[in-house]
C-alpha cells in the first residue's frame, strides 16, 4: 500500500498573564563575612516586597566569592539572585519600580508566559494536524489517488518519538524599554506534527 507522509504546523498566539524576572544584588566587604553582613542589610527592604500578593519567588540563589580588581583580590563579594514570578501583571511596575529604586546589581525581564497553556496547546495541535492533512490530500490529488486513513501521527516536525503533546515555542513582543512598556506582551505557541496517511486507488 502507498503511503504519504506530511508534516504539519500550526500556531496560536494568546495575551501573557505571567512574567518572570531575575534581580541580582550584591555587596562588597573585606572578607566573605563582612560582604554577607552587608548583603543582609542591602535585602533587607527587599525581601518585603517579595512578599506582595502576586509575586512569587521561585529560586533564591546566595553567591559569595572574592573580588577581584585589576588581577589582585580586593576584598569579597557576596550576591543574592531571584527568580521572580507576577502573576498579578497590575503589581508588575509597581514591583519593578521598587526594586530598581532599591539598586539591584542588575534587573532583567519580564519574560512573558501563560499560566495555563492547555488550551492553546490543543487549539495549535489541531492547527497542526489540519495542516498536514491538506498537505497530503494535496499530494494524493498530484498523484491522482484519494487520501485514506491515517496510519501514523507522531510530535514534531522530524519525526522522532510517539504523539505526546505539542512542541512549544514561547515569543515574546519585544519590549519597549524606553518607555518602560510593561504590559502584558503576546505569547506564540506552536506545535508541529509528522503524519502518515494511506495512499487509495
């Protein structure tokens, strides 16, 4: 039996109504201990503003090394870095314009997402799956055959592995930094298919 074999993409895009952010702050002293100390009071207005509904911490990472200046070490250096997600997208400037006012050594983000992707998931699946099927019909109708049953569908444009869900792929609008555009950006979510269909007389 002849068989034709298609690969299908489809895409959806929704409003993000989660972002992420990673701030770094960092202190300096004369030895491990004295750059610590000095970190717990650079925090010490930070940490409450952490706790602020729709704001979750996802990872808080201590750091402490020597610093280093013009290959001698002067001193070292401790530093506090977060994970931080908003889902309250209204709490976002407010909690960005805090922390920059607070001296982060540095502030990056916010990186777009969707809380629940479920849906959008499904609805590029089917995208995908409708995209490869009008592919192979095109090539049965070349080939004067008619389209039959689908033999084999498998995840992802290559080919490999069984059908488990969509391939995803998160873009993000750029993000207006000279206006300081924080409002929620678009979120393309893609997904890509490879499926064998039955070739008829």
């Amino acid at each position: 039996m002849a068989e034709v074999v298609t690969r299908g993409s489809g895409e959806t895009e929704r409003t993000a109504d989660r972002a992420e952010l990673w701030v770094t702050f960092a202190a300096r002293g004369s030895d491990r201990a004295e750059a610590v100390t000095a970190l717990n009071t650079r925090i010490a207005d930070v940490e409450p503003l952490l706790a602020m509904p729709g704001v979750d911490v996802r990872s808080r990472q201590l750091a402490v090394m020597e610093n280093w200046e013009r290959d001698r070490v002067s001193g070292a250096r401790a530093e506090q870095r977060y994970v931080l997600r908003v889902s309250d997208s209204g709490r976002l400037e407010e909690l960005v314009g805090r922390l920059v006012a607070a001296e982060p050594a540095s502030l990056s983000g916010p990186n777009w997402e969707l809380a629940d992707d479920h849906e959008a998931v499904w609805e590029a699946q089917h995208r995908a799956v409708a995209d490869a099927r009008r592919r192979a019909e095109g090539y049965a109708a070349a080939l004067g055959a008619r389209l039959g049953p689908l033999l084999r569908l498998t995840d992802g444009a290559d080919g490999a592995g069984t059908f488990a869900g969509a391939a995803r792929a998160y873009e993000m609008a750029a993000v207006d930094v000279g206006e300081l555009n924080l409002e929620p950006q678009p979120v393309t979510i893609t997904a890509q298919c490879t499926a064998t269909w039955a070739l008829l007389d």
